[in-house]
C-alpha cells in the first residue's frame, strides 16, 4: 500500500502559534486559533466558547462562528457525533451552570440564542 499523501498545509507548534501555511502557494495566515484533525470538541469549547458563556451570562452579547469548506466538519463540532457532544449542547449546559452559580446575585434572567447556517449565500434559522 502507498504512504498516505500529506495534506498541502502545515499546522502547529512548527509553523507558530496561531497559523496554518499552505504549502503549496507559500502563503501563511493568522488566525485567533487554529486547531488540527485531531483535536478534540472539549479543547475548542475549551480555548474559543468558555469565555463568550461566562460573557453572555454577564450580560454582554456573544457570537461563535464556524467557517470552513464543505464537509471541514463544521456540523460535527457543533453537534457532535453521539459519542461526544458538539459546540451547542456544551454551550447550553455550561450557561445553565454559571448561571445556577450566580443565583446568589440573579433574582431573574432571560436570555436568547440563536443557531443559523450560511451555505450558498442563504441563512437558514437551525
């Protein structure tokens, strides 16, 4: 059998902190955050959402956006796989735990969240 060919990037501690380049152009780009196939959801929910749920329970509007080509797994990280859960359920739980936390200082809270997907230019309310 052939050796798997390598993906025409690099990610990780090699090419910086924050970085993918493509091998094929030459070009490096920045990014907040940059996570390879093997990463796990927790790590993501971990390093890119804690902090934007501990925010939205504070009273501050927050925002998560998944970009990515077709089948990157975009809707895997955010719904997870039945073995793991995804992005919103992580969410979810962790916002009714912070905020059961500050139930000392909150008589009542409302909030709202929304869950939408672009694809060919057309929102779709998910």
């Amino acid at each position: 059998a052939a050796a798997p060919t390598p993906p025409p990037w690099r990610v990780g501690a090699e090419i910086g902190e924050g970085c993918v380049l493509d091998l094929t152009a030459g070009e490096r780009w920045n990014f907040d955050h940059v996570f390879g196939p093997s990463c796990a959801t927790a790590d993501i929910f971990a390093v890119c959402m804690k902090d934007v749920i501990q925010s939205f329970c504070d009273g501050i509007n927050g925002t998560v956006f998944a970009y990515g080509q077709t089948a990157s797994g975009k809707t895997h990280t955010m719904y997870g796989d039945g073995r793991s859960s995804g992005l919103i359920r992580a969410s979810s739980a962790e916002m009714f735990r912070v905020l059961a936390s500050m139930k000392e200082t909150i008589a009542e809270y409302s909030m709202s969240v929304s869950y939408m997907e672009i694809y060919n230019e057309q929102v779709a309310d998910l």
